[in-house]
C-alpha cells in the first residue's frame, strides 16, 4: 500500500501521455440523461450492495463541478460524501481527479493542447489507483453522456477512455426518458461504449407496475435492458437543516451539532401572531422570523410543540437582544440568524437541490435498503461474465 501511495502521489506530474493500465477491475459507469436524475443515489446505492464480504468496491468520480475545498484540495462532494460513508480504501484526490472550477473551461480553451494531457494523465492514474486491489469500481458521471464535450471529456469519452461499461439512470415515466435515453445511447454507442442497461428512478409508487411494463418493453426495442425501478421516497426529498445552513450561509446561533441531522418537511413564515403561528407546527416544520418578533421566538421555544421544531432561521442579519439570546443558547432548537429576508430565503430554499450529506445516516441507509430491493444486482453481475 506505501508504495502504491508513493507511485500514485509522484506519477501525478507526468505529461507523457498515458491510459490507464488496469483491465482486471471491473467497472461501472453510472451516468444519467440530466443533472439530479438520481446518480449519486444510485452510485452509493449500487456500492453498498456490492460491498460485502467477498467484494472489494473502489470509487471514482472523474470529473466533478461541486466541491468542497479539503486541506488545500478541491474535492468533489460526492467523493466525500462516498468517502465518508464508507471509508474508502483511497486517497480522496484519486476519487475526485478532476474539478471544473468557474475557470476551468477558459483555461482548458486558452491551452488545450497542453492541459488536455495533464488531465487525462490524472484521470488515468487516479484510475488506476481508486481500483487498486479492487473487484469493482464504480465510476460516477456527470450529467448526461455529454457533459464536458466541451474539454474533450464527456461522459461517453471517459467511459471509453476507462473502458467502462455504462448504466443510464433517467427519471421516472415513460416518453421523456426514454427519449432521453435514446439521445444518450446515440453519443455512447459512437464511442463504442456497451450499456449494461438503465435504471429508471423516482417513479410513483401507484405507477411502478405500470412504468416497469412498458419501460421495460420500450427499452426491448431498444436493445437495453431495465435494471430496476426506484419508487419515490419522501424522505429523500426533504431538505436537511444542515443544507439549507450552508446553502445561506447562515449563523448558528446556539449549537450548531444540534442542525446536523434535523429535516425540514414544512416551511412556515412567522409573521401571523405567536398563537397562530404555533398551531401551523407539524412534524419537522422550519420556522422563518424576523429577530424582533420575540413573541414568536418565546412561543418556539416554550411550546409544547418545539420537539416538532426543525430549526428556527431569523432574518436579515438582525440580532436579538440579550436576553432573548440566552433563551435561544439554552434551548434545544436550532437558531440560525441569516443575511437573507423571508421572501428571498423561501426563493432560495425552493431553487437548492437536495443532495445527501455524510451525516445524514436516515437518508443513506433508506438509499442503500431501496437499491438492493428494486435493482437487479444479479443481471448487473451477470452482464460482467458476458
């Protein structure tokens, strides 16, 4: 393992221009006809399944555009979310190669001749040692197959530079997606990627006969096969407090472990009278005031309902006085004062995609229990042995 460390870590510099050296790793390619279709759900998910006993599973995302920046490197959320949950055996920069900052794509044009074999490089070498010792890797896309066309690395491109085998994830339905399928299959194929079939997510529950019968028969005349359907699950629509902290770059206000874990199911605006406003609490509601409403603030914190209390987030920068403070220090729901008004935090709120977190454990174990229950993991497997 040091030595692999070592080779990894000094390799990076190289600019001969290269292609990954392992072909015993199996791998997967999830990509998805459009953003939040359902790729990391099903990249963490398709992990957990494989992960067992008698399965080493490596991950990659090769090319990434969230991201968080960890010890001095841009590293893509997904990677650490996979990271976190299941501790890779990897070094967390060969799981996230290549990050699109907001200057990346001027550079790239500026000088693609010499940065195009600088990325690839670090793409083939992150490669090869994210599936080092490894039975399967999956490897995460971006977008639909043809994300990044535009620096010579769309998803059809890497598939093929890795030599992957790619499953299509679309959104729930029939017309869209599989249009959208067959526009993705095209670009694949003219790269000469094999598809191993698609996976259709967040379909109703009342529907799931109904999508798998003629999804299923659609896809036949397409030559692809319907790995599964995934059913739509509340919970994995709520937003976490945590998210919604760090989307508005909030401040905490008390403790800020006590928002980890909270999610939000309903959204209320405290501008009616404290009375009023309490009887609209239901389970995991967020409640949005002004500072100055220490009606409202009191009635939150003493009501019998604050259990049911998500967060409270009060508006525009305004502090409370002293002793509403000391209130909210002692109390057990989350206080965030934000820079944002009622109005523009609801728009905000409404425009943020929800995205699993490394803390949130409910979520990432309902995706990991749905994945094994409505994909064909043995049809994937055997796909392999073809």
């Amino acid at each position: 393992m040091i030595n692999s460390e070592f080779l990894f870590k000094e390799s990076l510099g190289s600019e001969n221009l290269i292609a990954p050296k392992n072909n015993s790793t199996k791998r997967i390619f999830i990509a998805a006809t459009r953003m939040n279709d359902g790729k990391t759900t099903s990249s963490l998910g398709l992990y957990s399944a494989l992960n067992n006993e008698n399965k080493r599973i490596g991950y990659i995302k090769p090319v990434g555009q969230r991201f968080i920046d960890l010890n001095g490197e841009k590293i893509d959320e997904d990677c650490f979310l996979l990271d976190q949950t299941f501790e890779v055996a990897t070094p967390i920069e060969a799981m996230s190669p290549i990050v699109v900052d907001k200057d990346f794509t001027k550079n790239y044009l500026e000088d693609s001749k010499n940065i195009y074999p600088k990325i690839v490089n670090r793409l083939c070498i992150s490669f090869d040692r994210a599936a080092y010792e490894k039975d399967y890797i999956i490897i995460e896309g971006t977008g639909h197959a043809g994300v990044g066309s535009i620096f010579n690395l769309s998803n059809a491109e890497v598939a093929k530079l890795l030599n992957a085998k790619v499953i299509i994830v679309a959104s729930g339905g029939i017309g869209r997606p599989i249009d959208e399928i067959a526009l993705n299959k095209a670009l694949f194929e003219k790269f000469g990627v094999d598809i191993l079939g698609v996976i259709i997510n967040k379909v109703e529950p009342k529907k799931m006969d109904f999508i798998k019968k003629y999804c299923g028969k659609a896809l036949e005349i397409m030559g692809l096969k319907l790995l599964g359907c995934i059913p739509t699950e509340p919970q994995l629509s709520m937003p976490s407090l945590s998210q919604i902290f760090t989307e508005i770059k909030g401040e905490s206000l008390n403790s800020y472990k006590k928002i980890l874990s909270k999610k939000i199911k309903k959204v209320i605006i405290g501008a009616k009278t404290a009375l009023s406003t309490i009887d609209d609490i239901t389970e995991c509601t967020l409640v949005i005031t002004s500072s100055d409403r220490e009606d409202i603030i009191q009635a939150c914190i003493k009501s019998q309902k604050s259990n049911m209390i998500s967060g409270v987030i009060l508006t525009n920068s305004s502090r409370p006085n002293n002793s509403i403070l000391k209130e909210i220090h002692s109390s057990s729901i989350p206080f965030i004062l934000s820079d944002y008004n009622g109005y523009a935090l609801i728009s905000k709120m409404n425009k943020m995609n929800v995205k699993t977190q490394p803390n949130d454990n409910d979520r990432i174990s309902l995706i990991q229990n749905i994945v094994k229950t409505h994909v064909n993991l043995n049809e994937i497997e055997k796909a392999f042995n073809l």
